[in-house]
C-alpha cells in the first residue's frame, strides 16, 4: 500500500486507489504517517482531530475513527502501551522518500530532481491540519526549498542555466520571498541575456519583504543585483573551480578560520602534508568566499608543473597567465601582463600545489600584490612561501575521536565521519555498523584522520571486514592505494614520495632516522637520536635543530604544543612506515642500528632513575612516562627482539612501578617475562630486580603462587651476589606475598629477617618498610597491640625521609586498627589523610584502600547507603585496574562492611545506592571528601 502526502493525500494498493474520504480519518492518517512508525499517543491525536477544542466525547469518537481506518487500509493500525502506531515501510510514503533521497551519502543533481518529481502539491494538501502536521509541512516545504535552490546551483554551476530557468520562475512564483531561489533565477536569467527581468525579478522579492514583513532582501541577493547592473563579466559564465565529485565532509572550523584570516590579509597558505586535503579545503573556502570576490574565482594548477623550472619567474608568470586568460603584449614581461590584466578587479587567485615552484611562485605573488590591490591569494603548499604579507594555516588530519568520549561523540568525529560516508559509498549504501564503530574509531586514529588515507581505505572494505582492514594497518602503505587520475594521490606511499624528493639530502637523513620514534618526541630526544657524528649530516645536536626546523616547515614532521609550554614532534603513522622502509634501504645497515641503538639508549636513561617520593614530582614524573610510553615500548621490542636483551631487561626493570600505578599490571608481566627469559642464563644485580618487580605485579594481579615463585628466585639471586639491599627488599616483598598466602608464619620470618638486615644497614628507608609489612601480617594475626606500635614507627620512619607513598600506606594501616579498635574518628582522620596523599600522587589503587576503610566507617555509624556506593564504585575501579585485594584481613574486613551495609538497607535503598554507583567516578568520590590539610 502506497501513501501520498506531496500534495493531496491519497492511497492505493495494488488494485489501485482506496478511498479514505472522512476528513477526521484523513487527519488521523495523515498524523499517524508523520509519526513514521513511532507510537501517537490518544491525546496527541486528539490535539490534531480537534485543535481548537476538543469535545467530551472525543476519545471516544478517536476510538471509532482508527476502527474505521482499519476498515480501509487494514490491520497496519496496531494498538500499543504507548498509543497508536502505523506500520509502514520508507517506500510506502513519498514525504519518507523525499526526506531519505535528500540524506543520502551523494546528493547529485540526479538525485535532487527525482526528489523533487515526487511532489504533487503543497503537503498534505486538503488535510485538516494539526499541530503536528502543520509542523511537518513546514519541515517539507522548507526541504523542497533547499533542494531546489541547490539543484538550481548545480545547474548553474555546469552552465546549464537555459535547462534551469523554466523550474526556476515557477519554484519563485510559489515561494517568492526564497532570496537564495530569486537569486538563482536573477543569475539565469542575465546569462540567457534577460538582464532587464531579472532586475524586475529583484525588484518584486523586494516589494514582497517590504509588503509583507517591513524587510529588504540581504547583502547576498543585493550584491548579486548591483553585480547584474553593471554586467559584471564573472557572471557570465560558471566559477573556474573544478566540481566536487564527492561530498565535502568536516572542517568547519579550519573552514571559518581560513576565511577570517583572509578577510584580514591578502595571502593566505594552506600548509599540510600530503593526504591532508589542502586542495579540497582551499575549493570549498574559494565556493564560500565567491561572493567576496564579484571579479571571480581562478584557480591554477602548479602541481603538474615541472620542477626544473622552478626559479624560472618568467615561466610560471606565464602558466598563471595562461590560466586566468592574461595576454601578452608585445614589449611587455609576462608578469606585467598579468597585472595588467588583473588590475583593480576584485580576484581570488588560488595557486595549488605550490612546494616544488615555491620560489617562483613566492616572486610572481610578490608582484602581483603590489601591481593589483583588489587580488586576494590563496595557495597551498607543504611549506609556506615565505612572504612577508603571508598568512599561514597549518592543516593537519580530520579531527579525531576523543579517546575519553561517549561513543556517539567518538563516531560523530570529522574523520569517523569522512570514513563512513566513504565506506557506504564503496559497499553500495551500506553505512558502519554499530559493532564495526569501533574498528573505524582505531583506523582513523591510525592514519592521523588524513583524508587521502581514509578514502584509500574505504574501497578495501569490498574484499576484507573492516576489523581484518584494521588488523593489515601495520602494511599501510601497500594497502592504501587506489585509481585517482591524479598520480600522487593513488597511494600514500606516491602522496608521500611527492614530499620527500623535495627535500635537500641531509633532511632525507634525518627522516628517516626519526622513524624510530613512535608516538612523538621531543626536542632533546631528537637532538640525541638525529645526530650521529660518524654518518652522514646532521652531525651535531645544533644541526639537528636546523633540519628539524626544515622539516617541520615542509610538512613531514608535525609540531604540537606540549604540556609546560614546550614542543613536541611526530610523524604521522603512515609518514612514519616511509621514512622507515627508507632507512632500511636507502641508510646503510649501520645507520639503521644506531639510529635504534640511541633512540633505546634515550629512553632507558629516561626511565632509569627511582620516582620521586614526594606528591607533585611523582605526579609530574607519572606524566612524563605516559608521554613516552610509546617510544619506550617500541625501545623494549627493538631491544628484545633485535639482539640487545640486557637494555630490554633495565628498560622493564625500571618501568615496573609505573606499570603497577596505572593499573597495567598484564602489560608489564609480559615485557618482564620476555625480558627474563631473554636473560636466564646470567646471574645480575639487574636480573633480581627484574625478578623482584615481576613478583610485585603478579601479587597485586592476585597470581600468588607465582609472585611466590619469582620472589624466591629473586632472593636466592641476590644471596648468591651477597647484595644486601637486594635481599632486604626481596625479603619484604615475599614477607607480603606470603601474607596474601594466609602463610603467616613463612610471612614474619621474612618480615623479622628483613627488618634486622635493614636496622644492621643503616637503611632507614628499608626499615620503615619493614616495619609496615610485618606490622600487616600481625594486624592479619589480630595482634592489633604490636602491630599498632610497629605502623606507628614505620610512620615516624617514612615521614624523617619524606616518603610520602609509605606514610600514606602507614597512615592507611594505623587507621584500620583504630577502626577494629573502636577509635573509629581516629581511624577516619587517618584514612582522609591517606587518601590525600595518594590523591597527590595519582595513585588510584592507594586511593581505593582509603575509599573502602571510608566505606566500612560509614557501614558501622549509620550510613549503609554511602557505603554500599564506596564499594560497588571501589569493585568496579579494581577490576578496571587489574589490582584485586589480596591482603587477608583487608579482603575480610571489606567484605564484612559490605554484609553490614546491604543487611541495613531495604529493596528500595539499596536500588538507589546502585544506581548512585553506576553514575559515580573515583574522581567522584575523592572530590565528596574534605582532605584535611
């Protein structure tokens, strides 16, 4: 069954039309069809039945008017809890058809003028209208406005004006207070030769304004009439801007920026890598700035220009001539031709592609500003011109997902965006799945949001999914290629080399030995990695700032704002793979290693030294690692992959606590493993403390059995060295471990061993330790007297040296046994205290001790609902982590003060402490607290 509603509502079916002639039934069809397959609830529809007033009688009349309609067109009319529904397919509705024409992937003028057939009339055409339908005719009519008025642009822009100009007077006559539809018609009109009436045509819009809404017609349609008076010749004829083959998607705010940098210059470059859409940005900002621009639009195409020539200023004088239609007269040089030609007319001069001719180019526009002042220039390039007067937009990739963002935010991103609107074209429609989201979200993380290597991805989704696409990234540039006429633009790998053979020898050297980099770096590691006294240039860490610089400015490395106001750099992942099949074939085999070799080297002496104890460097050390996580994961695989297993292992050894304070407990078992097992044959000062560390991960993952194991090894290694210190802190580590075993005996002979090791040292900080961890095992022994005593002065011991992560793991301690003491408001200072220090730290697992201790406080006085919520929030947070409690009395006690809280809650309170959780953070919960000072 088909249903109209472009004009007068009509229905029919196979058989032909079916008569709804009842005009309340007309009415409630026709709102049950806006619904579009939602429920209408009865008092909707009776609002639209009767919208002046309804009677008393009107539900019940609504009753009989959907029995009737069911009459007519059958059991679609379905009942539900929420109201009244309309069973329909998209196919069965012209106004449903419209709609999704007009919101498809490509809107060509094709598709825009069988959208438009479907109209009869105005909508909904002898339906007495409701709100709601009243609403959706507005909304139609205000679509079949659009469409018209941009498939009249279209035509206009193909110079089909005499195909146009029919639909064009009767689209005006309906709707004659259109400016963008007069605008169109006044614009066909002069090309076909009737200047005169589309000056009539401007002169009625502006009687019907003033008539009927005391108004004048905007600057747009003005400027477009004063244009046609005076018979300006860019009218004549459409812009001299290639059209766009497939939608433009994103950028707005380069967009905006673009324009208002050229409303306040007179030159503006567009810099960017290959792939970034320089040409396609500069377009669409060209379409947007014609009106600016009465004179014209003149775009010349330098890419095909030949590099030989570029100091030649006569030469590419001559090609900008020949392209805006410039002539030469005798006695004259090229460039005054030019000038002449343009003179004081009101041009935008956009020179594409200039990097390879930028010399030439930077002389022909100097000329040329200063012999014609109403041109306005705008180039692009992979590296500025280097004018004065020049204006310079760095452009890189599409805005990319925001890695902390609901998900419906994350795929609504520029570049996600671009992807699916490329994928859908390339599977005939079909657009991202939601199960597929996520794989397009990493993808266009990968590729740097560039807008060439996402439409060269897109036509791969044919032959693979898009999670096997995703997977083969590593071989980027292989995989994205295509058939663009263009030649640099059918691989990354060609859009790339465009770039690189411009570059002077020893930029190609740098190049390709930053390809070691991964994730970014910064100036020093540059400097230490770049420079290599026995290659070839750059030598020294001061020529590495020079090339780095040139690099930079040609767009094959991008600069980013650091934290604290410094710089960091990167390549982007596909710029990165090239540099690096460059340096494994055009760099010597040494240049590969060594370049390896000093990027290692950087980033193990950056890890090498213990984190600082106190809150704010710990935190500023903590982001410090994070930024370079990426270049010291790729440090470790080159190390234990590539021959150099001893760096690999003091890498992993040093990163140890940076693993276990971010929760990434898994990641740093395996580095640790490898690196271990690369290593097994030697015994080392190096090797315990990789031991050691790999035992401290796998106890606070809760693998007891072999935190056991590694932490035995890691003794029996630093007893066979006689390396006292190593035996103290691997002593204290099984005394915990041992501890979490319920091996409570095994725990404080550790722990007694330990501590007089550490008293006969002299190492204060080894007996604070100590003391705090076989103070835990009495505290799990119920010896809460001694353990008291102990906790206090391992306190004392780590607030003499400033060690502010044992003093809130001593406070933490102390406070528990005043909570099992009863001294239970010396246990909540205490826990506030701890929390306050692991809250300067960043130390999330730190934080969840004090929150759970909070929670049991709250469990015994009476607050069982703020209680619950610390735990289910704690739970969640230590299950993200990967750090579950293994501390027996610990594990005891928070298990306890959950049965307490649950136990004093009813069905209703505890739903509503739930639900509290599922909305709250362990920011949340930190931020409820006052920390004491």
């Amino acid at each position: 069954m088909r249903f109209q509603v472009l004009g007068p509502l009509t229905v029919s079916d196979a058989d032909g039309p079916v008569a709804v002639t009842a005009p309340k039934q007309r009415t409630l069809l026709a709102a049950l069809l806006v619904a579009r397959n939602h429920p209408v609830s009865a008092g909707r529809l009776v609002n639209e039945l009767w919208p002046e007033q309804a009677p008393s009688t009107a539900t019940a009349a609504l009753q009989v008017y959907v029995s009737g309609l069911r009459k007519v067109i059958g059991d679609r009319v379905r009942t539900t809890p929420a109201g009244y529904v309309l069973d329909i397919a998209t196919d069965d509705v012209d106004a449903h058809r419209f709609e999704d024409m007009l919101g498809g992937p490509a809107r060509s003028a094709a598709t825009l003028a069988q959208a438009l057939d479907l109209w009869h009339g105005p909508p909904f055409d002898g339906v007495v209208t409701g709100p709601d339908i009243a609403a959706a005719a507005v909304r139609l009519n205000e679509l079949r406005r659009s469409a018209r008025q941009e498939l009249a642009g279209l035509a206009l822009a193909d110079g089909r004006h005499a195909e146009i100009l029919a639909d064009l007077a009767g689209w005006v006559a309906e709707q004659p207070t259109a400016e963008g539809l007069v605008g169109h018609l006044m614009l066909a009109l002069h090309r076909a030769g009737r200047s005169a009436e589309a000056m009539a045509a401007f002169a009625t819009l502006r009687d019907v304004l003033a008539e009927r809404f005391d108004t004048v017609p905007g600057d747009e349609v003005t400027r477009l009439a004063e244009a046609i008076r005076r018979r300006d010749p860019t009218l004549a004829q459409p812009l001299k801007l290639p059209a766009a083959r497939t939608r433009f998607i994103g950028r707005r705010s380069e967009l905006d920026r673009c324009a208002a940098l050229l409303g306040d210059s007179r030159l503006l470059t567009i810099v960017g890598p290959g792939g970034s859409g320089k040409t396609r940005l500069s377009y669409e900002l060209a379409r947007e700035l014609a009106a600016d621009h009465p004179d014209g639009i003149q775009v010349v195409e330098l890419a095909g220009y030949p590099t030989a020539s570029a100091g030649d200023v006569e030469a590419l004088a001559a090609r900008v001539a020949a392209s805006v239609g410039g002539r030469e007269l005798p006695g004259e040089t090229v460039a005054a031709s030019l000038a002449r030609h343009l003179g004081a007319r009101r041009v935008l001069l956009v020179l594409d592609n200039c990097e390879h001719v930028r010399a030439a180019v930077a002389a022909v526009v100097h000329e040329l500003l200063a012999a014609c002042p109403a041109v306005r220039v705008l180039a692009t390039s992979r590296e500025p011109l280097g004018l004065p007067s020049e204006d310079v937009f760095v452009l890189g990739g599409l805005s990319l997902p925001d890695t902390d963002a609901p998900r419906s935010r994350s795929v609504g991103s520029d570049a996600v965006r671009l992807f699916g609107d490329r994928a859908a074209a390339a599977r005939g429609g079909r657009r991202l799945q939601p199960d597929e989201e996520p794989y397009a979200v990493e993808l266009c993380r990968r590729l740097g949001g560039l807008p060439l290597a996402l439409e060269l991805a897109a036509p791969r989704l044919r032959t693979l999914s898009l999670r096997e696409l995703v997977a083969r990234l590593d071989r980027g540039l292989d995989l994205l290629s295509g058939s663009s006429p263009v030649d640099r633009h059918q691989t990354m790998r060609t859009a790339i080399d465009w770039g690189h053979d411009l570059l002077e020898p020893e930029q190609q050297v740098l190049f390709r030995r930053l390809s070691v980099f991964a994730g970014g770096f910064d100036l020093a590691a540059a400097e230490q990695v770049g420079a290599d006294p026995a290659g070839p240039p750059p030598r020294s860490p001061d020529e590495v700032l020079d090339v780095l610089s040139r690099l930079v400015e040609r767009s094959m490395v991008d600069r980013l704002d650091a934290a604290g106001g410094g710089s960091r750099y990167r390549l982007l992942e596909t710029t990165r793979e090239y540099a690096a099949e460059r340096l494994a074939t055009d760099g010597a085999a040494t240049e590969e290693r060594e370049a390896g070799v000093r990027h290692s080297r950087v980033y193990q002496e950056l890890v090498a030294a213990a984190p600082p104890t106190d809150g704010p460097a710990h935190a500023q050390w903590l982001a410090s690692i994070s930024a370079e996580h990426d270049n010291i994961r790729a440090a470790l695989e080159r190390s234990l992959s590539g021959g150099d297993p001893e760096t690999g292992l003091a890498i992993a050894t040093s990163m140890w606590w940076y693993w276990w304070v971010t929760g990434q407990m898994l990641d740093g078992r395996t580095w640790l493993r490898r690196a271990l097992k690369a290593t097994e044959y030697e015994v080392s000062q190096r090797r315990g403390q990789a031991l050691r560390a790999a035992a401290s991960l796998a106890r606070n993952s809760g693998d007891l059995a072999e935190a056991r194991r590694l932490g035995t090894q890691a003794l029996d290694t630093f007893r066979e060295l006689d390396n006292r210190a190593g035996i103290i802190s691997s002593l204290n580590n099984l005394s915990i471990t041992a501890q979490g075993q319920h091996d409570y005996e095994a725990s404080l002979e550790y722990g007694y061993e330990g501590l007089r090791l550490a008293e006969d040292s002299g190492n204060d900080r080894a007996v604070a330790a100590a003391l705090n961890n076989t103070a835990g095992t009495l505290r799990c022994l119920d010896r809460l007297d001694e353990a008291g005593d102990m906790f206090a002065r391992a306190l004392a011991g780590f607030e003499k040296i400033a060690d502010r992560r044992g003093e809130a793991a001593a406070r933490f301690n102390l406070a528990t046994v005043d909570r099992r003491m009863g001294r239970l408001d010396d246990a909540r200072q205490r826990y506030l205290h701890a929390l306050a220090i692991y809250t300067e730290l960043d130390i999330a697992e730190g934080q969840l001790d004090a929150i759970e201790g909070l929670a049991h406080l709250h469990a015994l006085q009476g607050r069982p609902a703020e209680a619950l919520r610390l735990l289910v929030v704690s739970d969640r947070e230590r299950s993200r982590l990967g750090a579950p409690l293994f501390t027996p009395d610990e594990l005891a006690d928070r298990n306890r003060a959950e049965k307490l809280a649950r136990a004093a809650l009813s069905r209703e309170e505890m739903t509503a402490a739930l639900r509290a959780a599922s909305t709250s953070t362990l920011a949340d919960l930190v931020a409820s607290y006052r920390i004491p000072a």
